[in-house]
C-alpha cells in the first residue's frame, strides 16, 4: 500500500452554503478552479498511460474526466425498524433465538451532515474527493511520491488548492501524508473540528516545523 498525499486548507463555509457548494465549484462559475482540475486530469492520464505501456498485463486505471460536475455525496444510513427483544437468558428446548428486523435506508442531506457534526463529501472532475469538516477541507488524489517527484501534479495540486481557497476563503494549505506516520494525525484536528490554525499548531507541537520548501522534503 502506498501513501497518499492530502491537502488541508481553511474554509468560510455555513450550512447555508453546503447546498450550493458545488454550483460555486462549477466551471462555468470559477473558470480558475476548472483549468487547474484539468492540468490534474491531464497529469493523471498521462502517468496511467505510462503506467500501461509499462505494465500491460496490469489493470488498466480508468482514465480521469476534466468535465464531470462537482456533486454532494449522499451517505446512506441504516436503521432498525423492527430491533428484536434481548433473548431469554436460557432457551427452552428448539426454540429459536429472534433474527433482526428488516432494516430501512434513507439518505442524509448536506445539512443534517453538518449538523452532526461529520464531514461533508462533494467529488468532481479528475477524480477530486473534496472533505469539507466544520472549520477545514481536505483533499488529493495522488500518493506522496507522486506529489514529490512529478512536477505537473506538483504545479496541478497546489493550484488546485490556490484556486478552492479563493472560492471558499482560505489563504493557504498545510500538506500531509496521508497513512500511520504522525503528520496524518494532523488531520484529526480537522475532524474534530479544528480550524487551520490548529492543526499547523497541532503538526509543530508533534513534527516539528515545517519543510522550508517542497524539494527539501525527503
């Protein structure tokens, strides 16, 4: 297994907002936000074409789409209609313990999410996974490496993460790995509802400082 690569950036996002979170996203209303996803789409179709010609025999990846809409996620939940009694401590000879009730299913809005206090899941084009947590947003579709060493997902990441924040208020990014090293932890501060701040503040404390720049990261 490999380690991904995440960005953290702040947010000035209300309930309110969620709903027409992904029109905001649309192309058509930030032309900025659509030509770096597309630089990303590229990039990622150029390593998958690489990749085959390298590796035939393996499965091919599927190719990542510049256009597809930014779309809300919608978690699906479960709940126990008919939960059975506790069974009796002792069962009389053949008697059957009680089976579980049919389970009904139902779809949860962007704002009952958020008033839960969980994330909030919108994908888009080039495969983008955006996490929206109350006060942070977290999202990357490449593995650390990747990040590292190739300059066009480089340059498509970080203008990905230039161009979000300008659409939902945020000035800059923290990136982590995402995996069991301690910079990951950093984002459990976002879920827990911590803002930039704290999570620059929580990855100081347990990491250290950051890397000056991204070519000194070993």
């Amino acid at each position: 297994m490999g380690v991904d690569f995440k960005a953290i950036i702040g947010h000035n996002l209300t309930a309110a907002k969620l709903p027409s979170l992904p029109i905001c996203l649309d192309a058509d209303v930030a032309p900025g936000l659509a030509r770096a996803v597309a630089l990303l789409a590229r990039a990622d179709n150029r390593l998958n074409a690489e990749t085959r010609q390298a590796y035939p025999g393996l499965a091919p990846y599927p190719w990542a789409k510049e256009n597809d809409a930014w779309v809300y996620v919608e978690p699906r939940h479960g709940v126990n209609l008919l939960a059975p009694p506790p069974p009796p401590p002792k069962l009389a000879p053949g008697e059957r313990r009680p089976t579980s009730g049919p389970t009904a299913w139902r779809l949860f809005s962007a704002e009952e999410m958020w008033s839960g206090g969980y994330p909030i899941e919108y994908f888009g084009p080039a495969d983008l996974r955006l996490d929206v947590h109350r006060h942070c947003c977290v999202f990357g579709i490449v593995r650390w490496y990747t990040f590292l060493a190739e300059q066009d997902f480089q340059y498509a990441m970080r203008l990905t993460a230039y161009e979000l924040g300008q659409i939902i208020g945020s000035s800059r990014a923290v990136y982590v790995l995402d995996s069991t090293f301690l910079p990951a932890s950093g984002r459990s501060v976002a879920w827990e509802g911590g803002d930039l701040d704290a999570v620059s503040a929580y990855l100081q404390e347990q990491c250290g400082p950051p890397a000056p720049t991204i070519a000194t990261i070993e």
